[in-house]
C-alpha cells in the first residue's frame, strides 16, 4: 500500500511539472537561443509558476550545441510575459528593439555587447520588482565563445543598463523612493579588468 501511495505521489509530482520551450532565430547571426522554462503547475490554484530556466545556445552554422546554461531561484515575474516566445530583444540584430519603449513589456530575454569588447552577451530575466525596472542575469561571452555569469552585472547592475558606445560606459538609473533617483556611471578598465565608478548622484524627481 505504501509503494502504491508513493507511486501516486510521483505521477502527480510529474503531472504538476512540464517544460515549455521558446526557439529564438533571429537574435544573433552567429547563435540561436532556446529557452526551456520548467514550469509547476498548483492544481488547487488553477495556477502555474516557472521553477528554473535553461537556455541553450546552438551555433548556427552545423547545428551544434554550443553551450547549456541552467539557473533556478526564479522571483516573480510576468508568467505570460515569460511564456510569450516573441518576447526578446537583440541589439546584435535589431530583432524587437521597441518593446524596450514600452514600459509594461519585460523582455525575457536580451542579447546585447553589455562589456564592450565586441561578442555578443545574454541578460535574462529573473525577478520583476514594484516600482522598479526588471532584474536580469547577465551572462558574458569570452574569447573561446563560453558565456559565463558576470557577477558585477547580476549583482551589483541587475537591471537593464543604458549603454554609451563612445564613452564605453553604462547608466544605471532607480528610483530611491517616492521623490529621489540615484544615478550611477560606470566604465571598465581593460587593464585591470573590473568596472570603476566614475560618477554617482541622487536627485530629486
């Protein structure tokens, strides 16, 4: 009888838990991106909630998986916004750059040079705050093509940065509270290989 109740269990277990997947061709000329969202359904609640996030980076030119990046503790975030498949933007290709004017629209995933050394990055979304821009994990491209987590961008950054090509700098601006912002300019040091703060200010909405 226990070996039949614990059955039951797992047959339930599995029943909640199902993957969705997201092909994106047209985000990079070199790479196309798969996105499988693992998704648990409360069946009390008539609900579901995405688990983790596992992307896959194949190349383009033979077919061949590249690389599998896997990261769970997802926050709250937008679970249509999360599921539409349309919903990514790439700076590389231009691919659906106007959902970043659109203040309601959390892209899940974006493919931009975030480091300026000219090969292609990957955010992805992890957590939608109230009242603030959406938080990302920030994945950068080496030389040999591996993607690794760049902590300074996750931790400290986290949200979508604007960028300035001529200066090579990035602009992180959040509201504080009700009536103050802090602005923040950073510029990476190609010799010491770190970002530096350049400039930091809080003012008054």
């Amino acid at each position: 009888m226990k070996k039949l109740f614990f059955l039951i269990a797992m047959i339930i277990c599995f029943i909640s838990l199902y993957a969705q997947e997201c092909n994106f061709q047209d985000l990079s000329n070199k790479y196309n991106y798969k996105l499988k969202l693992i998704k648990k359904k409360d069946i009390d609640l008539n609900q579901e909630r995405t688990e983790s996030i596992e992307l896959l980076v194949v190349r383009k030119l033979d077919n061949t998986l590249i690389q599998k990046i896997n990261f769970g503790d997802i926050g709250y975030v937008y679970e249509d916004q999360l599921s539409d498949c349309h919903n990514a933007v790439s700076y590389i290709t231009s691919y659906r750059l106007e959902l970043l004017h659109d203040s309601e629209i959390k892209p899940t995933l974006v493919i931009r040079d975030f480091n300026f050394d000219n090969l292609e990055d990957i955010a992805i979304i992890n957590n939608v705050g109230m009242n603030l821009p959406a938080n990302y994990t920030f994945f950068t491209q080496d030389k040999e093509g591996k993607f690794a987590k760049d902590d300074f961008l996750s931790n400290q950054i986290m949200f979508l940065p604007s960028i300035n090509l001529k200066e090579k700098s990035i602009d992180m601006t959040v509201p504080l509270n009700s009536n103050t912002i802090s602005h923040k300019n950073y510029k990476f040091d190609s010799n010491l290989k770190k970002w530096i703060l350049v400039k930091q200010y809080n003012k008054k909405m």
